[in-house]
C-alpha cells in the first residue's frame, strides 16, 4: 500500500514504559528514549491511497483520520508503533482494515478546518463503541524545524508497526522521507480518545511535545512474523 499524509499534528505525552507494556502485543515492548515512553494523538489527512503500482482509489483513497498510538520494539531490533484506535471517516475503510490487518479502526464523523496557519480538528465516533469518542484540537503552526532534536526524530521517524492478527504478531514495514516538521502551539484540546484506548488521564496534564508536518509520502511492505 502506498499513501500520502499531509496537514497531521503531532501532540504526544511522556509516559512510564510499565504503564503501556500491557498494551503491547505479544513479542513487543514499549520503545523508550532517556527512559520515558510516549503516548501520541495524531490527526491528518490521507490522501491518495492506493495498492502497489497502481493509481490511487478515488474517493475512498483521501479521508480524515485520527490515531492514537504508542512507541514499540521487538526482539529483532525492530521500532515501530503500536495503534490503540484509528478513527477513519469511511465506513468501508475500517471495515476492511479491520478484516484485513486487525488494526483497531472505527468509523467517525470527521472534519477539518484550516485558516492560514491554524488547524481545527474535530472527531466523533460513530462505531464500534464507545460511541461518540473523540474531541476537538486545534494548533497553531510556528517555524519550521531545520534540525530536528532527538525526541522530535524518535517521535516522527517510525518505520514500520506492530499488530496481533492470527494469534500471531506481525511488524509490517514502511518507508518514507523526513518529515517537514513545524514547532506548534496547541490552542484548544478536549479529546476523550486516548482515555477509550485504554489510557485515561493521560490527556490531563500538558504534552511534551506538539508538531506540525507537512505532507509526506509512506509504502507499506509485506507484513514479517515476530
């Protein structure tokens, strides 16, 4: 598979690694950076999705959606992430990601409003339960980022992720460019997705970190077994 994202913002929160391990599937532990472990609200636009060399599929191929995800590692040195809940605007969408891959997708009304450099998202979920999950975010994008720190690479520079499908685990490999990453200053947040991927509180105090990306091109490969 092969996608383009674009308008997505970063907003992530530091967490203990025994708080998500739990989380994880079976043959994967949570990722950390200077001990911490990170927990990762992430809205944007997918845009021209499509399979192999083929062309992109209209309509269902560009859509709003919104992740929260967690950091992962496996025994072969591999990083990736670990998707809690993805909330996709077609129905069809989730439907299939979920037959196909296992990935926790819900169907949601979605909408995004952009007005010079603020970004306005706002999500409610429509199925499976629970029903009406999700918020309101808005940013503000700053300057541009030349030389990204370490946090904002670990962050951002994920190439791969990891699902339970089978009763086995799986890390399914993608490839893209840099991201060109904004600093970012969040203006507005009520969300109730991360505490219904089973992370309550977590919204509660002040992210550590919030960015901004322009768009960036992803291919999926063939899923690997762990």
């Amino acid at each position: 598979m092969r996608q383009t994202w674009t308008d997505l913002t970063f907003v992530h929160w530091a967490v203990d690694p025994e708080r998500v391990a739990p989380l994880m599937p079976l043959g994967v532990r949570p990722d950390v950076l200077d001990g911490r472990t990170y927990v990762g609200l992430i809205p944007f636009r997918m845009h021209r999705a499509g399979f192999g060399r083929g062309p992109a599929v209209p309509w269902l191929g560009d859509f709003l959606e919104t992740n929260v995800r967690l950091y992962s590692v496996d025994d072969q040195g591999r990083h990736g992430v670990v998707f809690r809940s993805l909330e996709s605007a077609r129905l069809i969408v989730s439907l299939g990601a979920r037959l196909a891959f296992a990935t926790p997708y819900a169907w949601a009304r979605m909408s995004l409003h952009r007005e010079g450099d603020v970004l306005d998202y706002r999500t409610q979920r429509r199925w499976p339960s629970p029903r009406g999950a999700g918020g309101r975010l808005v940013v503000r994008r700053g300057a541009r980022i030349v030389e990204p720190d370490a946090l904002s690479v670990f962050l951002s520079a994920r190439f791969g992720l990891h699902t339970r499908h089978v009763g086995r685990t799986w890390w399914v490999p993608n490839t893209h460019g840099p991201w060109p990453l904004h600093e970012a200053e969040l203006l507005h947040l009520d969300d109730t997705l991360v505490a219904a991927a089973g992370l309550p509180g977590v919204v509660d105090a002040e992210p550590d970190s919030v960015l901004v990306a322009g768009p960036v091109r992803t291919d999926f490969g063939l899923p690997r077994l762990v």
